[in-house]
C-alpha cells in the first residue's frame, strides 16, 4: 500500500433479533469513527442481525435482503460522511440464508462475500454455505480480502487471498469463549505467513449461553499487533 489508512474495529454486544436497534448502534458508531478521521469502519459478524439463534424460524425471520433496509442505512451513511464499512448479517436471497458481510465504499457498488466455513453454532447451523471464489476487491485503500471468523481458522482461505494480491483481509468474528486460541495466534500468524495486514472485529457480551470474549485487533504483515 502506497500511503496509511486509517481503520476501525469496532467492538459492540448486538442484541439477538432487534436489527433496528442494531443499526442505529452502527450508525451511531460509523459516525463516531468519521468525526475520528477514520477511512474504513469494521463491524463484528452479524453485527446488524445478531448471530446466536437456536431455530431455523427465528434466522429466517431476521434475515435481511441485501437492498433491505438494515444495509441500505449503512450504505447511505457511508455516502454521507464519505467513509467505508463492512457489516455483518444474516442475508436472504431468495429461499437461501447466509451469513454475510457487505464491504461498503462511498462511491462504489456494494460487495458482498458469503461465509464458507460454518461451525455448528448459532445461526451458522441454519445457513447455505457461501459459493463464489474467494475474490480480492479493489478499493481506493488498496488491495482488500474478505472472510468471516472460521473461515480464518484454515490456512487456505487466507493464502487465496494473498495470491491474489491482498494487501489487507479484513474478518469481522464473533468468537465466544473457547476461541482464545483464535485470537492469540491464528490471526497474528495467517498475517504474517501471508505477509498481509488483517482487521479482526469480534463483538462482545452474551446471547443464548455464549460469552463472547472480544480481542479485536489489528495486525501487521510482521504479525505484530499494532492495537
């Protein structure tokens, strides 16, 4: 990258089936980091919908389409303050739930990348797994790579990525209790096995007997943590 960039991993508690309140929480963020300066926001996975459902029901009641509502206010917030986000949700397109994030630029078309790996845990167990390549978007900050949480958890998705020529993988999480090991060293080492720099953005608080246990972090290609 030829120039800094300034980026935010935001680190919220989502409440479990409230998108509205959610969203005004994001927004309410999104603002607070573009009065900061800050060029690209990170939100946690599943940020808009919550993510710790126990019913096939409930993922399909929250589920948001891509145009609804929830992303659209996002994207309009972007575009008023000139800035870039990723959120998280629970995205519907027809018949089919995935756990999604939306790299939102200012001036430029939505990209949205589906989650690939799902663990057997809360909203993952009622979700299609995602199938496009994984792909790199070219953004005015640079090369960036986009996975969610397990998908880090596995070599290959990263090293894809950096072949491709990321020069940063953003990974918005919601690691609970348990995923320590997580935090502590895959992230810092598919950052530096792939010479690139990654935004992890984990949530924190409780939602149907997890504990989710924050640690975001922003990662130099050296696997240094830099906050």
């Amino acid at each position: 990258m030829s120039r800094s960039l300034k980026v935010a991993a935001v680190q919220i508690a989502p409440v479990l089936g409230n998108t509205r309140a959610n969203v005004d929480d994001c927004l309410h963020r999104l603002h607070e980091c573009a009065d900061g300066g800050v060029e690209l926001v990170v939100f946690p996975e599943c940020c808009l919908t919550g993510y710790a459902y126990d019913s096939r029901d409930d993922v399909h009641r929250v589920a948001e389409e891509v145009s609804g509502d929830a992303v659209q206010a996002v994207v309009a917030a972007c575009r008023q303050r000139g800035v870039g986000a990723v959120v998280g949700f629970l995205e519907r397109d027809g018949d089919r739930i995935y756990n999604s994030i939306a790299l939102i630029e200012a001036d430029r078309d939505i990209t949205i990348y589906r989650k690939t790996h799902l663990p057997l845990l809360g909203g993952d167990r009622f979700t299609c797994a995602g199938e496009q390549p994984f792909t790199v978007v070219e953004t005015r900050w640079g090369r960036v790579g986009l996975l969610v949480c397990y998908d880090m958890r596995f070599p290959e998705p990263a090293r894809v990525l950096a072949l491709l020529g990321a020069q940063v993988i953003v990974q918005p999480t919601n690691l609970p209790r348990g995923g320590e090991a997580h935090a502590d060293f895959i992230l810092r080492t598919r950052a530096c096995e792939n010479r690139v720099w990654v935004v992890s953005a984990n949530r924190v608080g409780e939602d149907t007997g997890f504990a989710f246990i924050g640690r975001s972090q922003i990662i130099a290609p050296t696997g240094e943590v830099l906050v």
